[in-house]
C-alpha cells in the first residue's frame, strides 16, 4: 500500500476521513440517482478501492437511493459524503481537503448525462468579488464552512478560528 494520505470532511466539520493509500480512480457519475442526490448536473466520485478509509470525526447519516446502494450524508450540514454499493465505497471528490489532486479518469451513467454538460468551459468566467457592486454582502463575508484541515475540537475553538 501507498503512503499517500488524503484528508477530507463535509462543509461544517462534523464528519472527517482519512484515505490512505492510493485511491485507483476519480469519475463523475451523471445517472438521474447521482444527480438528485447531489443537487447538481452529475456526481464527482473517488472510489476508496483497497486504500485504507478511517472516519476521525462523527458518524455519517445515510439514505437508500436503491435496494442495493446507500448514500452517506453529514446530517448537520447535508454534505453528500459516500456512494456505497456491493462493488466497494466512494467519496464525494469535493469532500477531500484537496480534490485538485484527484482528477477524474471516467464518466458513468451517460445516458443520464445533460447535454450542455459538455460545454460548460465555454461560459463567460466571473470571479466572486466581480458581483460585489449587486451583491455587496461579500465585502464582509465570514466562512462558517470548517477549513480544508484536520483540527483537534469541532466546532473550532476561538485559537482556531483565527487560523
């Protein structure tokens, strides 16, 4: 097995993972299951494969999309988290601290694929603070979302919030 080790949690921190050991492939999935489970054009996946998953944080919530696969969530926040099925577990590739580093190799379920999917890197790109004259709430945003660390207390503690 790989030394490699990624870490990873759901948006509010409650739920943390480590992957240790090569994770054989990064997909997208586009089945209508994927799509509504994640409330988005398709689903990005890491298969954990033979790589070691530990959860260092809090106990995932799931729902039965099907008689044989089950999704794992963050019942705090609703990060999707897994895709679990009889063929091995797989974690949502925006969950890990750094998904950049896991990009997807396949795409799954293409019958169920939106055709505009395919032309998405065409749009006009704008970057957050472009909208600040129509949305100037984010001059003064704060993040509640848990940073892309471990930490030792969750919620953070006011040392760690300033971090």
């Amino acid at each position: 097995m790989s030394d490699v080790v990624r870490t990873g949690g759901c948006q509010c921190g409650a739920i943390r993972f480590r992957l240790s050991g090569d994770a054989p492939d990064a997909s997208i999935c586009h089945c209508r299951m994927c799509q509504k489970a994640f409330g988005a054009y398709y689903a990005p996946l890491v298969a954990a494969g033979e790589a070691e998953l530990t959860w260092t944080r809090g106990q995932l919530k799931y729902f039965h999309s099907s008689n044989h696969v089950r999704r794992g969530f963050c019942e705090n926040c609703g990060t999707p988290m897994t895709y679990e099925a009889a063929d091995g577990i797989a974690i949502s590739a925006g969950s890990f601290d750094e998904p950049g580093q896991l990009p997807p190799v396949v795409q799954f379920g293409v019958e169920g694929k939106i055709g505009f999917v395919d032309r998405l890197h065409e749009l006009p790109e704008r970057d957050t603070m472009d909208d600040i004259a129509s949305a100037p709430f984010l001059d003064d945003i704060v993040s509640y979302q848990h940073p892309d660390h471990d930490t030792d207390t969750w919620p953070n503690s006011p040392k760690e919030d300033k971090q």
